[in-house]
C-alpha cells in the first residue's frame, strides 16, 4: 500500500470534494447534478487519468471538485485532501449496462471484437483476454492502491498491468475488507435509488436540491433477469 499523506485535522467541509465515479453506476448523471453545484473553475476538467495528468500539476490545487474514473488515492497526487463521494450498483445491473454500452459504442474497449465474433453476455464477462476490469469492479475501484506517479507516466500499461494483477487475487477477503474499511470513510449513495441519494447528498453537503440531474448515458436495451 503506498503511503498516505498526512492530512489528519483537516476539517471534513474544508476539503476539496472527489466523485470517485465506478463505471456503469448512474455516474454521468450524478456528475451533472455536481457539477450544477459548483462553480466552472473549481471543476477539474480531467475526468480520465490521461487528461488529468495533462494539467499542469500546480493548477489542479486550485480546483475544489474533482471527479472520474480517477481510482483511489487521488489525494496523493493532487496533493490536497479530499472528501470521497461515490456510488454503488447491484453487480448484476451494472454489469448488464456494461455489456450494452460495449455492444453500442464503437470507441469502447472489446467493442470490435464483441461485433465481429458476436458475443454473448457470457462471452464478454469470461473471455479471458479481456475481462480483467469486470472481476469485482467496484471492489478493486475501492481496494487497488495505484502509484500515481508511475500512473502519470504510463496511465495505460502501468494501470492496466496493476489492476489486472488485483483482479487474479479473485475472492480474496482482503480485498473486500479494505473496500469496506475505505467506505465507511465515504460519502455514497445507491444507483437503484437516485432520488434518495440525490437528497441524502443535498442533506449531507448542502446542496440545492433542486438542480437537475437528467437520466444521461443510459443504457438503451434493458435485460430481464429471464433472458439471461
């Protein structure tokens, strides 16, 4: 585990707010209901590790909302601390919604081969080529400790090497243990209930309940549990 910094007696409503957003987890809608919370120049705009690590690293002390597929220990290279916020899904639907994305987008990751060899959901979730990141997903987002300096050098090969070394660990209980250590420290809410979610955010950072958060990114075909 990489060291932590030590940002102990900073005061929970000083610190800069992160959306750890897990894919597939209703994020592009929460992340519009955020972003109406703040203004434009406290937003980080990198919300994948490469274009966060394109910012010039003094700049992104200025910013007070961070949010992305950013892993966990961003504190580490922003060099500030942050309040975590993030959401979870039932790993059946956000697997589900994964697999339809992959099958609509042409920029996703499998897609070319998903359509030429007409896969399957359960091709997609065993070909073992590729299934590194869907092996307990929101688990290693919370558990895997990553080296941002050696992420900013090589965001793509060192991040993929690493996470896929995470997911080979399988059902490893120590995973799961520091996952459920490190959320408890979290602020989160649950993808199959926005709207509550939505309000117990608004409750808890005082936010305007108000402001919209609009169904985005969203999957167009819906499975039932019969078809699969």
């Amino acid at each position: 585990m990489q060291e932590e910094l030590n940002f102990q007696g900073v005061e929970e409503q000083t610190k800069s707010l992160y959306y750890l957003h897990i894919p597939k987890t209703a994020g592009t809608t929460l992340i519009a209901f955020l972003d109406a919370q703040h203004a434009d120049v406290e937003i980080c705009p990198g919300q994948l590790l490469p274009e966060l690590f394109s910012i010039d690293r003094p700049r992104l002390g200025d910013y007070r909302f961070f949010r992305g597929h950013l892993w966990y220990g961003l504190e580490r290279y922003v060099n500030q601390p942050l309040r975590y916020l993030t959401m979870l899904r039932d790993p059946l639907h956000r697997t589900l919604s994964w697999y339809s994305h992959v099958r609509r987008d042409p920029n996703a990751y499998r897609h070319e081969r998903m359509v030429r060899e007409q896969w399957s959901l359960l091709d997609f979730v065993t070909d073992p080529e590729t299934q590194w990141d869907l092996v307990n997903t929101q688990t290693l987002f919370l558990a895997a400790d990553l080296d941002f300096e050696r992420l900013a050098a090589d965001p793509v090969g060192y991040g993929m090497r690493t996470i896929r070394a995470y997911a080979e660990r399988g059902n490893d209980p120590a995973l799961l243990e520091t996952a459920k250590q490190r959320l408890e420290s979290m602020d989160f809410g649950i993808a199959e209930r926005m709207q509550d979610s939505l309000n117990l955010f608004s409750h808890v950072f005082g936010f305007d309940p108000s402001m919209p958060a609009p169904r985005l990114n969203v999957s167009a075909k819906n499975f039932s549990e019969s078809e699969l």
